[in-house]
C-alpha cells in the first residue's frame, strides 16, 4: 500500500478582513504538501441536515465548524472543547501567525445561505502540540455569546476505543474529486474502529474524509463504549481515493485528554 501523504489544505479566497466577511465558496484545490485523507471505497458519508434533528449525532454536529485560515489562505475543521475553545490541527494552524484572522462558522451547513452563515473569531492562539498534530485556539463572543453557549461542546472519551467499535466523523468538505465546484458543507461520516493501535496514540477507521477534514472530531457510534464522546483527532489518511483498502487515522483520545489538561481543560 502507498501511503500518500499530501497537506491537508485547501486554498480559499477570502472577500476581506473581520468577522462579517465570508469565505468563498471556491476552497477545493489541494496544495500539496506533507499530509491527506482519503475516501475509502465509495463515498458513504451524508449531510448532516439529512440526520434526525432530535439524534444525538446530530446534537454533537452543532459543535463542529468550517475553520478558515486566511492568514495561510486554507480551510480546515475545528470543534468546541469548551465554551470559547476550539480545536483542530496543528498542521493547520501551527504558531499565532498562523491563527491571525481565522474564523469558524458553526453553521456552514446544507440549505444554509452563505449570507446566513455565522463567523465567530477563533484568532486568539492558545497552545500547539506538534507530536499530537494539536492546537487549541480561543474564540470571542458574538452578540455577548461565546459560541460553546449556543452550540454546545464535545467531551474527549475517558479512555480509547476499541477495535471494531462503531464511530463517526463530523466535517467540512465535498467531493471535490467528482464535483471541483463543490460547497464543502457538514458532512457525517459512518465507519467503524480498525485499529486503536495502529502506531503510538494513533487509531485507524475506514470513515470517508478528504483534504480538509483536518482537525475534525472522531466520535463513537451508538452502542460502543465511549458512544458520542471523542475518541479521536482526526489528521491523515492512507492510501488512494476510492480504494477499499484505504483508511483514516486520528490521534486517540488519551492523548488529547492529556494535552487539554496541561491548558486546564
């Protein structure tokens, strides 16, 4: 198996500076660089607009965002570890420079007008963990709410999962390889655990993700163990698009937990 290893970045254009400015919808040309995540056979993941509004996947979704970086001119994923905390990858934001203008929108989700989309400053840099590919970055309130107030948060598992255990991504993206022109929407991805040792605090999973599914969260299916909770960071992928013998990786869970406690989290 080839381990095809391309940044997880997509270009986006940016309409200006502030809070009130919009990304355009035209992210999808990879750059090409260290790290990428792949489809992993056909394509089975689904908007998530389409889950019951009253599941409890669909709750956890709320907590997810389209995390632009204009200062690096990317996209990625982040999600609220508190009240005003996000995380997401290092790799997308590795140092404060980084994180100069980036903003999240909790609400980029399908029949949502790009006029309607709610952008939070996530700026503020708080700390990066290269060997966990982790960063944690603080949001400012908007109308007086931080945007853990209005959309909830995610709780990282006590523990890691298992092989075999049911589990899901939430993420921006599209299938950008069919459909250049895609809008990179909220996606949910369905798979199941392959390997919770898979390197050092490093789990596997055949969930679908592509480039810009960075920093997205791994949480488990209904009726494993750590059901709902993050049992994952979700960072690289392995192999080629569309073949059945790919599959995603993620940090686990132990190791976030330990990383969001030296910030007090």
């Amino acid at each position: 198996m080839n381990l095809k290893i391309v940044r997880a970045f997509l270009v986006v254009g940016l309409t200006g500076c502030g809070v009130a400015e919009l990304p355009q919808d035209v992210p999808n040309a990879e750059l090409g660089s260290t790290e990428s995540n792949v489809i992993v056979g056909s394509v089975n993941w689904s908007s998530v607009t389409s889950l019951s509004s009253t599941s409890t996947e669909r709750t956890r979704s709320k907590a997810v965002g389209y995390l632009s970086i204009p200062a690096v001119g990317s996209r990625c994923t982040a999600w609220l570890v508190g009240t005003d905390k996000v995380v997401t990858n290092n790799h997308c934001i590795g140092s404060s420079a980084d994180a100069v203008g980036a903003k999240v929108s909790f609400n980029y989700e399908d029949g949502v007008a790009s006029t309607s989309r709610i952008w939070y400053d996530c700026s503020t840099f708080v700390r990066t963990w290269s060997a966990e590919d982790m960063t944690v970055l603080t949001c400012k309130p908007l109308n007086g709410y931080y945007p853990g107030q209005v959309y909830g948060k995610l709780t990282v598992a006590s523990g890691n999962a298992a092989n075999s255990s049911a589990m899901y991504v939430v993420h921006q993206n599209c299938d950008y390889n069919a459909t250049p022109s895609c809008v990179p929407t909220k996606k949910y991805s369905p798979g199941s655990v392959l390997n919770t040792n898979w390197s050092s605090n490093e789990l596997s999973y055949n969930a679908d993700t592509l480039g810009g599914s960075s920093g997205s969260p791994v949480l488990g299916g209904a009726g494993s163990t750590y059901a709902h909770l993050v049992i994952g960071l979700h960072h690289v992928g392995v192999g080629s698009n569309y073949s059945s013998t790919a599959y995603n990786t993620g940090v686990e869970a132990s190791a976030i937990k330990a990383r969001l406690a030296e910030i007090g989290l």
